[in-house]
C-alpha cells in the first residue's frame, strides 16, 4: 500500500489544526453560569415610608412597645430581637433582625411592614390601634440604642 507525499501532508494538517478547529469552536464561548437571585430586601411604598411617627418616643411608648414586642413578637423574632425566635427555624421566610434595622428605616417604613405583613409576617392592622403600632416602631427603633 503506498501512501503519497500529498496525503501524509494533509494527513498531518488536519490532525494538527484539528484541536485548533474544537477551542475555537467550543472554547471561546462564555462560561454558562448559574444566575442566582439576590433577595431583594422587603420595602414599604415611598409615600408610606415618609409617613412621620405622630407619636413621640418617650419612655412611655417604649414601654408600651416592649409589651407589645414580649405578647406578640417574641415567638418569630426571638427575645433578643435578632430573628431567631423559637419559631423562625419552622418558617419559610426568616423574620428580620430588628436590632439590625433599628435606626436604618424610617419610622413609617416600619409601620407600614407591622400593618401590612408580608409572607410569614403577619398582618396587625386589625389587632393593634394606631398608637399601638407606632409605641412598638418606637421601641424597635430604640433597640439601636441599647446595642
């Protein structure tokens, strides 16, 4: 069997530009990457959020918060107010660290959110008054102090 010069070299041409031809081919495409979704942090409306807190953060209305945060809060928010309360691991969304936002939100940002509820949040709007709502944005925005 006689190979030619022709076909030795062309033999060789492909066999050498053949793993050329497969990184061009296949090497120069970007990367799949997996695109992982940043949770977006949870807002109230504008207008809401640049509602003013009529009520004034005395010590009373801290107090009244406080009671309000021990009776109702506690169980998902956990006594420290940190977010791990002896009922958040059961949750599907993890209850805020309110020590954390204390002082980062406006007040009516925070009003919003204890009326409105949100996932595993619930609604108060129909167990607090008003007042009741604002005592407890008061005592969750004084938790800053005491850190």
């Amino acid at each position: 069997m006689s190979v030619n010069l022709k076909t030795i070299c062309i033999a060789v041409l492909v066999m050498m530009t053949l793993p050329a031809f497969f990184v061009w081919a296949h090497g120069d495409k970007p990367e799949k990457k997996i695109k992982i979704e940043k949770k977006s942090h949870w807002t109230s409306p504008t207008l809401e959020k640049k509602q003013i807190n009529p009520v004034k953060d005395t010590l009373e209305s801290i107090q009244r918060g406080k009671k309000l945060y021990v009776n109702n809060c506690v169980d998902c928010h956990g006594s420290n107010a940190d977010g791990k309360g002896p009922d958040a691991e059961y949750m599907d969304t993890r209850p805020s660290d309110l020590r954390a936002m204390a002082g980062h939100h406006p007040d009516g940002d925070m009003f919003w959110k204890i009326e409105n509820g949100k996932n595993d949040m619930p609604s108060w709007k129909d167990s607090f008054s008003e007042q009741q709502t604002w005592d407890l944005v008061n005592f969750i925005q004084n938790l800053k102090k005491d850190k």
